[in-house]
C-alpha cells in the first residue's frame, strides 16, 4: 500500500486563491494590531516621559495583559464584543503593548543628556525635542521593538482562527477539522514565511531610515 503525499499538490494548485485570501487576512490582522498598539505605546512612553511614575502602571498594565493566555483573552472578549474582527484586534492589540511601551521608553532614555541639553540650548521646546530630536534617535531600538512585535503577532493571529478571524489560522483549523493535513502544513509554512518576510522587510526598512546605527563608534 502507498503511502499518501505528506502534501496535496493538486489541492494547493486548486486553491492558490483561498491560500492567498487568507494569507492576506492574517498580514492585515497583524498590521492593525502592530499599527494601533504603537500609537497606543507611543502615547503612553510620551506620558511616562513627562512623569516617570507613571512607567509602573502602565508597565504593569500592559505586562498583566501579556500574561493571558490568548484563547482565555478570547473567551473573556466574546461575550461583549462577539466574533467579530475587534475581539481579535483587542486581543492582538494587547500582547503588543508590554513590548512597545518598553522598547520606546528604553529608546528615550537612551538619548545622551548632551544632545537634549544642546537641543534645549537651540531653542527647541519639550515637544520639539521630543519629535525633532529624541524620537528620531530612539528609532533604531524602537524599531527593535517594533519587529519583536510583529513576529510575536504573526503567530498569534492563528489562534484567532478559534473566532473565525484567524487568516491562516482559520486555514489551519479547517485542515484540522477534516483530517487533511495538506490545510494544516500550508497554513504553518505561510506563517512561518510571513514572518521571516516582514521580520527582514522591517529590518531593512531601519536601515534604510537609521543610517547612522551602522556607522561604527
């Protein structure tokens, strides 16, 4: 008796357009999440900047959030948001904020004194220096933190296939359901390609924007 393919070439060739539908799916969950959990830190890491008392709540906040297993996080949002797309991104959203918020504040005090004394000396205001001069050098390790997240994401939008809202997640599932392992090992190898993918394209994207991060001391 012949052992059955590992892969169903014939079924991934016939289904090119549902791969990609759901391929898509899982990238556009992933950049919302990232999108609006880096606004979210961005404005927390401003506050922290004016009142460092305030780093240990949000911190603390955003590292309880991180410790909720996601399919509990899920179960928690259902019955006052549904199976609905926001269920997801509240989730998503929420595993990305320990991480941004530590990573941008660690990139503002990475800032040398000098440079913001010198830009204070040059007229510029708190919110000036902040945009013109301190926000541009803490990119290398807020972009950093941006990758971390990203990838951390990537694969936790498949869990999300649980609410019907999971791209490959949801791929996943379905070959999991009908004991066809070709879903299963397609839905796997496009999110581990997606987020080698975005990993490299973000670090490329720092060093096309943070030149002088290459630059040797």
């Amino acid at each position: 008796m012949r052992d059955e393919p590992l892969v169903d070439w014939e079924w991934v060739w016939g289904h090119l357009d549902d791969i990609g539908e759901a391929a898509a799916e899982h990238l556009q969950l992933t950049v919302i999440a990232v999108a609006v959990g880096l606004v979210i830190s961005m404005v927390a890491a401003v506050l922290i900047q004016r009142d460092r008392r305030l780093y240990a709540p949000f911190a603390g906040v955003a590292g309880f959030l991180y410790t909720i297993p996601s399919l509990a996080m899920f179960a928690f949002l259902i019955p006052i948001t549904g199976l609905s797309l926001l269920t997801a991104e509240i989730g998503l959203v929420s595993y990305t904020l320990l991480i941004l918020i530590r990573n941008i504040v660690t990139g503002l005090d990475g800032v040398p004194a000098d440079i913001r004394e010198a830009a204070a000396a040059m007229g510029y205001g708190a919110g000036q220096r902040l945009l013109r001069v301190e926000f541009p050098l803490a990119l290398p390790v807020i972009i950093t933190g941006v990758r971390v997240a990203t990838v951390t994401i990537v694969g936790l939008v498949t869990v999300a296939g649980a609410i019907g809202q999971g791209g490959l997640g949801g791929l996943m599932l379905r070959g999991f359901s009908r004991s066809f392992p070709t879903q299963i090992y397609v839905g796997a190898a496009l999110t581990v390609a997606l987020a080698l993918v975005i990993d490299l394209t973000l670090q490329l994207v720092q060093r096309q924007i943070t030149p002088w991060s290459r630059t040797g001391r």
